[in-house]
C-alpha cells in the first residue's frame, strides 16, 4: 500500500484553529455548528473542521457588487 502525502488529504482542525483560521470566536463557532450553518464533523465527542470547507462555507457567502447584479441582467434579458 503507497503511503499518501500531505498533498493527498487534508488534515482535521479542532475547533481553536478553526476559529483563528475564521477569525470567528470559539464560543460563536459553537453556535454556528449548533444551528447547522457551518461545515463540521463530530467524532467521540470532538468537532473537527477542515479548511477546505470552512473556505468554501466563506465565499458562499459572496455578496454580488452591483456592477455584477448589473451584467448578470443583462445577460439575462439578452437571452429573452
């Protein structure tokens, strides 16, 4: 069996490094994992998170400029 390298996977995060890597208080992060609004896994009583989906969770949250809401409907109407 190949053994993998550290480009293979990413390594779990608890929850301080989570919060420094959001910038985000660790008793907010709490909240945010008990109403369901950020990515995280639960094992043997611990919260693990990993930077990828914390990244992702972020720039969902893209709020559009409005020069981008302005070209998106034009792009729209000009498909009509």
């Amino acid at each position: 069996m190949s053994s993998l390298s550290k480009d293979d996977f990413e390594k779990p995060i608890g929850i301080n490094e989570a919060s420094d890597f959001l910038d985000r208080k660790v008793p907010t992060l709490y909240k945010d994992v008990q109403a369901g609004y950020i990515p995280h896994y639960k094992k043997g009583g611990k919260l693990y998170f990993f930077k990828s989906e914390l990244f992702g969770w972020v720039k969902s949250g893209k709020v559009s400029m409005p020069s981008e809401i302005i070209k998106e409907l034009d792009d729209s109407l000009s498909k009509k």
